[in-house]
C-alpha cells in the first residue's frame, strides 16, 4: 500500500503533526508516499517538506512519488487562462525541479506524467527522462490514467520498464477492468497504483442508487469475513485481482490508514468478488 498527499492542505495538521503521520505510517510500513505538483493548488509537496526538514533521516525510510504535466489556472500561474497539459522537455523538467525544491529532496524515486497528453510527443518525453535520469533526478519512470495504446507508445520510446500505471479502481468506477488497461499491465508482470479505492469518500455517503446497493453488499460481505469495515472489504477487492494493484490511501486519519492494512488479511471469494461487481453494474454478469 502507499500513502496519498493529495489531501494534505485539508488535514490542518502543524509541521510536527504531519511528520508524525508519516513517522505512523512508515511504522506500519506503508513507506511509499505519493505526490503531484499540483496537489492542494501546488502547496501539498511544500507542506510535506516542511515535515521532512523536521527530521531529513527520514527521507531514507520513504519512497516518493510525484506527477507532473498538469497545468492548473492557479494563483501561482496567474497567465493562464485554462487547464491544460503539457509533456514537453521543458515543462517536464522545470516540474521536477520545482517538485524537489517544494519537497526539499535531491532525487525522485518515481516521476509520472499525471494525465494522457493529446499532443505528448514520445520522443521528446523519452529525451527528458533520459536528462532527469543522467541529473539523478529521477530514479523511475511511469504513467497515470494512460490507455494501454498511450502506454505503448511512451514505452516504444523509452528503454527501460514504465514502473506503473496509476488508475482509478474502486466499486464505483473500475472501467479499467475491462478495456484493457489491468490486462495490459498484468501482461507486463506491471503493477498499476490504485487512486480513489474508497471513490473519494463517495463509498460511505454517496446516496446514488449504485452507492446505496454497493454499500449494502459490502456490509454483507464485511459481516461473512468476520466483521470487516466497508473499506477494508474495498482494498481486498482491489487487491483480489491479478494485476495486484497497489492501493493509495486518501485518508489522512492514521487509525484508518492502520485498519486499511488489516485487508492484507482478507480472501474474498471469487464469488464474493463479483457480488462487488454486479451490485455495482446493477445486473448479473453476462
Ligand atoms: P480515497 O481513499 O478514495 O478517499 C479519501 C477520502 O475518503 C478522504 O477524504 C477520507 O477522509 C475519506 N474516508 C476514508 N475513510 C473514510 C471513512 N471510513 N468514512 C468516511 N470517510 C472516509 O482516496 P483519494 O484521496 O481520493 O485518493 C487517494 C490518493 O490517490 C490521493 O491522495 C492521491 O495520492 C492519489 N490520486 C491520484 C489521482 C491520479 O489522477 N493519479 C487522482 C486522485 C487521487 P479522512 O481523511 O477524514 O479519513
């Protein structure tokens, strides 16, 4: 499992709070931290630095992912005038130094190109790997929400693994099941990161009818497994399946974050599985 930031700036904790959230998780073993330079309108990656420089030994226990090519209309860009994406070696590169500079690290461990780019040319994005790659900028390379044809033209390019793909799974929305995308990876023996396992919080409140029926069959499902929560039941079926996804966890309550371990320990059935899934479609499978 990996540790979200995106929800930093909301969580309210001081500096000391913060490290001692990531002291927690790393303590459960949840070493993995996951950024982007726009979370919290491009302040997450500063707030969690602030911690960092708390007690820098730390960086050593943790692995940081951060994202880039997403250009938000923000205080911080006050030029521009729509949100857009941008894969150009230039952009790329300034956003990594921006990322290490608001993370008060030397290197990434993972870099992500954020959101497909309609006008990404491959080429030029493996050319800014290669410099962050020759700067020790960056130790690995990888994807977010790319269709697999995406996938495969960025990898034509780039001679070593994308590391992951990281796309949205949960109960609600799992399109990624079925067009091709976990089949892909599990092919490459790749494993996607999970984003919005609980679909942001909708699984607990959401009232639409699907949230409801979903909601239903996972208490049932949590009641067969011995009195699992609903969210504990959501990462095993997140996990359940082959291309073993890595689920990022959004909360920033550390009690949930050490109940959500507590996953690893359930088997769904496979029946059980697609109780998930038809309550979630509305219909029996075909
Ligand atoms: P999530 O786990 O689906 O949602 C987290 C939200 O659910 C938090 O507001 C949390 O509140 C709430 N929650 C958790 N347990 C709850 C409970 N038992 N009852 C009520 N509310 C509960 O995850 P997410 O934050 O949407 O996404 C996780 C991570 O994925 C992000 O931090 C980010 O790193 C990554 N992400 C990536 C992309 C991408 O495009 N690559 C997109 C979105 C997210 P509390 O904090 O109060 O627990």
């Amino acid at each position: 499992m990996v540790q979200g930031y995106w929800r930093l700036d909301d969580w309210q904790m001081t500096p000391q709070q913060r490290l001692s959230f990531l002291k927690a998780h790393i303590d459960l073993g949840i070493t993995t931290v996951d950024h982007a330079d726009i979370y919290g309108d491009y302040r997450c990656e500063t707030l969690f630095g602030q911690a960092l420089n708390l007690d820098p030994s730390v960086r050593d226990d943790i692995q940081v992912v951060s994202k880039c090519d997403i250009n938000l209309v923000s205080e911080a860009a006050p030029n521009r005038k729509i949100n857009h994406y941008d894969t150009s070696y230039r952009h790329i590169l300034a956003s990594v130094d921006n990322s290490l500079s608001r993370l008060g690290v030397e290197k990434l461990d993972v870099l992500l190109l954020h959101r497909p780019d309609a006008l990404m040319d491959a080429d030029e994005v493996a050319e800014a790997f290669t410099t962050l790659r020759h700067h020790g900028k960056v130790a690995h390379f990888g994807v977010s929400n790319f269709t697999p044809s995406q996938f495969d033209l960025l990898q034509s390019r780039w001679d070593e693994s994308l590391v992951t793909n990281q796309v949205e799974i949960n109960p609600l929305r799992f399109d990624v099941v079925h067009d091709g995308t976990l089949d892909q990876l599990q092919r490459l023996r790749i494993k996607p990161m999970a984003w919005s396992c609980l679909a942001g919080g909708e699984m607990f409140n959401g009232e639409s009818e699907q949230a409801v029926r979903v909601r239903d069959t996972l208490h049932a499902i949590g009641e067969e497994l011995g009195g699992a929560t609903i969210d504990q039941v959501i990462y095993a079926w997140v996990m359940r399946h082959p291309s073993q996804p890595l689920p990022i966890i959004g909360s920033g309550n550390i009690e949930r974050v050490k109940a959500a371990k507590a996953a690893y320990d359930l088997n769904l059935t496979r029946e059980q599985w697609y109780r998930i899934w038809v309550a979630s479609k509305g219909h029996n499978v075909p």
